[in-house]
C-alpha cells in the first residue's frame, strides 16, 4: 500500500509523491515498451492497466470501450460539485522494427513504442495511483485510456461507443511527449496544436501500349508526373500565405519495373494533406480534384481523386489553454513553460474529443532530438525520467479543476 502524502495542498504533493514510486512506474512503462500491440488489438496492455488501476483502489474499471478502449473512474472526497474531467492517455503501438539494443527492447517481431504511448499510459497510471490515494477533489476523474491512435481513430471509436455519455467529462486533457523540447519543459497554447491529417488517392487511366510507339497510347505515367508537379501550385498561389497547409504525394505506382517497355494503362498516387483549418482544407480538396480533372483530360486520360479526412486538427480550447498553463506552471516551474511552440503538421486523434469536449493537449519535453531519436524512429526510446513530471501534471489538472470547498 502507499502511503497517504502529508496534507500538502500544492503542485509539489503530487510530484513528491509520484516521485516515490518512480522506480516501480519505470517498471510498468518497461513491461509494456517490451509487448506493443497494434490498434485495436491492445489485450496484454488492457490486462496491465486495468490491473493496476484495481491495484491502485480506483473506484471502477470499465473495458471494451471502443473495442479495447478502457475507463477508470475516482470519486473524490468531496461530491457537492458535480463537476467530472477527463484524463486521456493512448495505448498502441506501431508496425516497426525496433533497432535498439536495451533489456526491454520489443520483443514482438516488427512491433515496437516508437512513439511513446508506453509513457502516456504510465503517466495517467501515476496520476491514477495519486488521485485515488489522496482524493483531494470534489468530483469525478474518468482516466481514459484510448487504443488505436495510430491511424484508426481509436478516440472516435470510444466516442460512438458512448464515452462522453456514459463518463461524463466537463473538460478533457492529454499530452504527448516531444523530443524537441528538453525534459523539465512542457508547451501548451490556445489554438491549433496539430494539424488536420488527409489522405488523397489519385487513379489514373490512360491507354496501355507498347514503349516504343507512344502516339499509340495514352501515358498515366506522364499525366503523373504532370500532376505531381501542379500539386505542388496549390499551396503557393490558392491558399493565402498566412494560413499553413501541406501537400505532398509519397507514392507513385505504375507499370512492372520487369516489363520496361510497357505503357501501363493506370497510375496511382497516394498522399496527404495537412491543414490547420476547414476553410483551408476545403480549399485545397476543392482544387486538387480540379487540377487533377483537368490535367488528365489534357492528355486524353481521367483521374479520380479519393480525398479522405482521416484526423481534424487538434484545436485547443481558450479557457483549458490558459487553465493548463497555470497547472503546468506549478508543476513545472513559469520558467520551463514554453506557450509559443509551433503548432505540428503531424496529427493526433485526440481532435474528436476536442471537437465535442473543451480541452487542451500539452507537449511534454523528454529530449532526444539532437541524437535522432524523433517520434517513429525505430532508436526511439521514451525517457523514464518524467514519467513523475507527466503524472503530477494529470493529477494536478483533476486537483485544481475541481477544488474541495475549503481549498
């Protein structure tokens, strides 16, 4: 059993206390930076964290929320307020090879923590631990503990499974480890955090035909190339230079490289598109499909342009911005507050729950940038050393959002 930390009503009790247990939160997060799961598939994860929520006293365990999704509930000492709040942590893994060389490598083939999940969720463990040994609160905290980020829009999942409804939530929180950020730092702002993710299909037909007798045919490849260029227009004249976006196709597939002097009759690009705003984003749909058309029917083809929106872009909310700045300045220290980190063309799922729920998503420095060891490198490692820092900051949002009445 823990012991109770003295009365100490500050950011400093948290992080004293979670501090105390930095060893043993080490050894979880290890355990499953050791066993990744996929999207969607997180068992042996679910298993872990639901024990050690139920080894921790919280109240209730709630599983297979959103497939593998879980919830844990803590009441607080005080239930006057009605208020609740929202904890997010997610889970999955990523289908890469890990190429470290440390005792808790993955040891599942083609699997590894490249991106950290394995800390989100021993971080909320800590909080978890703390919130329902001191319950200095007067509310509900629902620590949620969301599977399939990673390109299957786990958080949308938990949300048409009735999260919101079943665990009410007034407010809801996440945070992310960056390695640009140095470890003790930790970045948050009102606005755009990270951007809308989209994924644009391109199929071209032409006319199939012999190498050497091109003006029999009618080449994808050529359209291809034609539109990959254009695409690259978009940006720069159709979206005004004070708005962000990116447009990039990453994949070209055409023709057998064994059959050289093949025209093929179709081509495939594949890409993405990143935006910080709707306006921006219909734009940019708007005139792909359009300069796709038109190119292809210069050249006596067609193109069929799939554009999909996969991930909105992360938004925070005002009021739960500036209130993270205040709670993270208190675990933090004002002086390792970053508030004007620029936003990410990367994505995070944790836009659905923003959509529907005020919130804020924090950055958490843990460094690693300046060796390579960015996010989806397969050296990555998340740095144990603020796993204490990450879950004061939980707790500490829970404390101070919903204060007993004589604090």
């Amino acid at each position: 059993m823990s012991k109770l930390p003295p009365a100490d009503h500050s950011a400093n009790a948290a992080l004293s206390a979670i501090r105390e247990w930095h060893a043993d939160l080490t050894d979880i997060r290890r355990q499953l930076h050791r066993t990744p799961e996929l999207g969607f598939e997180e068992r042996l994860t679910g298993d872990l964290v639901a024990r050690q929520l139920e080894r921790f006293g919280v109240d209730e365990v709630h599983r297979g929320i959103g497939r593998t999704g879980l919830v844990g509930v803590i009441h607080g000492a005080g239930h006057g307020s009605g208020r609740t709040i929202g904890l997010r942590a997610d889970m999955d893994g990523l289908p890469m090879q890990e190429d470290n060389d440390f005792a808790h490598r993955s040891c599942v083939p083609g699997m590894m923590h490249g991106c950290g999940h394995d800390g989100h969720t021993t971080m909320l463990l800590a909080a978890a631990r703390y919130l329902a040994l001191t319950r200095r609160f007067d509310g509900t905290v629902h620590l949620i503990f969301q599977p399939g980020e990673e390109g299957f829009a786990g958080a949308q999942a938990m949300i048409d499974d009735g999260l919101f409804e079943r665990f009410a939530c007034d407010q809801v929180f996440a945070m992310h480890n960056w390695p640009a950020l140095q470890p003790g730092k930790v970045a948050v702002r009102p606005g755009p955090m990270m951007a809308a993710a989209d994924r644009i299909t391109i199929r071209i037909e032409g006319r199939g035909g012999h190498g050497a007798h091109p003006h029999l045919s009618i080449d994808p490849v050529v359209v291809a190339a034609h539109i990959i260029t254009a695409a690259q227009s978009i940006v720069s004249r159709s979206v005004s230079p004070m708005q962000s976006a990116v447009v990039s196709l990453c994949s070209v597939q055409a023709g057998n490289p064994g059959a050289f002097s093949v025209i093929p009759q179709f081509a495939i690009l594949t890409g993405t598109v990143r935006t910080f705003s709707e306006a921006v984003q219909d734009t940019v749909q708007k005139r792909l499909t359009s300069l796709c058309g038109s190119i292809a029917e210069g050249f006596g083809a067609t193109a069929q342009v799939v554009y999909e929106r996969i991930y909105p872009a992360t938004v925070n909310h005002d009021a739960q911005a500036l209130f993270g700045q205040q709670v993270a300045a208190e675990v933090f220290g004002t002086e390792n507050l970053v508030t004007d980190l620029d936003a990410s063309m990367g994505a995070e799922d944790f836009s659905f729950m923003l959509k529907v729920r005020p919130g804020a998503y924090f950055r958490i420095g843990q460094g690693g940038a300046a060796e390579g060891r960015m996010l989806h490198n397969t050296r990555y490692d998340f740095n144990d050393a603020i796993l204490p820092m990450g879950g004061a900051l939980f707790a500490r949002l829970a404390e101070r959002a919903m204060p007993l009445p004589h604090e």
